[in-house]
C-alpha cells in the first residue's frame, strides 16, 4: 500500500499554489510553443497542428476546493479556435511506489480533448491516463475512455465501461509499481 502522502492538493483558497502547480503546457524540455500565442500562454501544438485551443492562465479559477478550468471559443489567435487552460506540475516526482490521484469531470461538447497525462521530462516519457475525444463505434463519446504508456511504444488502448464520465466526478488514478504502471478509472483497470 501506499504510506506517505507526498503532496495532496485540495486547492484551498482562491488561486493556484504556482510553487507546485505551473499554468500552462511545460515539460522537461520548458514551456511549449510560446512563439505561436500571446505573452504568458501556452500551446500544445503550433496553430492548426493538432489542437484547437491555447491555453491562456486566466482560463484557470480556484474556489472551494475546486480547480476549474473554462474553455471558451476564440479566435483572436491565428490558428486557434477556443482558449482553455491546464496546469502542470513539471519537476515534481513520479517515483515507483507512488500513486498519482486525479478527481475529474470531463467536459462535454464536440471538439473536447480532456485529459490527465504525466510528462516525465527530457526522457520522452508520457502516460495518458485519460484522454478524451475519442469515438469507439456506436458509444457515446463521453463514455470513451483513451490511456497510453507512449514511451512503450503501444497504441492507445481505448474502451468503454458505459460511464458518462461528463456527468460528476470520477477518480483518475495512475500507480506506479516497481515492475509496471497501472492505469484505472473509478477502480477498473484501463492500462498496465
């Protein structure tokens, strides 16, 4: 089992602890596509690549014990059709014995690409515990759960457990073993 809690972020207050938390896509390599977006955001890829949207810190809000992050159309930015946001937590570890916990409500709408990844740095390493946005055959997409381990050069395994997971919150959970990292949503395996 898991002994030490090494950090449990409830987002007390009424902004983001950026100590620990950076507002934006940043990974051992530094922020991403600063060049492409205004002055203090962030992009995941160049404008009209892979993403929609930039992610602009003001998209960000903490109240009550909830981090909530807005998406909104916009097309100010050449490229880019919505703003959103996210947050980071590069330079913090990810060790064997540690258990990454995430209490989510996915968004709901056409074009959403929720996810709850773990970029490990320079090492090319990401896990996807969840990304949203996909389709698997006549399911709701909003049941339509995606995990990865990239660095293993596996395929996203995609499935359903019939979850709509845009209706409350659900625990992301990714555990890291000395031997393998398992991935589960609500307690049911989604990746090993």
């Amino acid at each position: 089992g898991y002994k030490t809690l090494v950090k449990g972020e409830y987002f007390p207050g009424n902004s983001l602890d950026e100590t620990y938390w950076y507002p934006g896509m940043m990974d051992g390599w530094g922020t991403w596509n600063l060049e492409y977006v205004p002055a203090g955001c962030t992009a995941v890829s160049p404008p009209g690549k892979y993403d929609a949207e930039y992610m602009n810190p003001a998209c960000l809000s903490v109240s009550g014990g909830v981090l909530t992050i807005l998406t909104a159309r916009d097309t100010s930015v050449s490229g880019y059709f919505f703003r959103s946001g996210n947050i980071s937590s590069q330079g913090q570890p990810f060790l064997p014995g540690m258990l990454a916990r995430v209490n989510m409500q996915a968004p709901a709408g056409n074009g959403m690409w929720p996810g709850v990844w773990n970029l490990s740095g320079k090492s090319q390493f990401e896990l996807d515990g969840q990304e949203g946005g996909y389709s698997l055959g006549s399911d709701n997409p909003a049941t339509v759960y995606a995990s990865n381990l990239h660095a293993a050069g596996s395929g996203q395994q995609v499935g359903s457990f019939g979850t709509d997971y845009t209706q409350g919150y659900h625990l992301y959970e990714m555990a890291y073993g000395t031997d393998a990292i398992t991935v589960t949503i609500d307690g049911r395996q989604t990746a090993k």
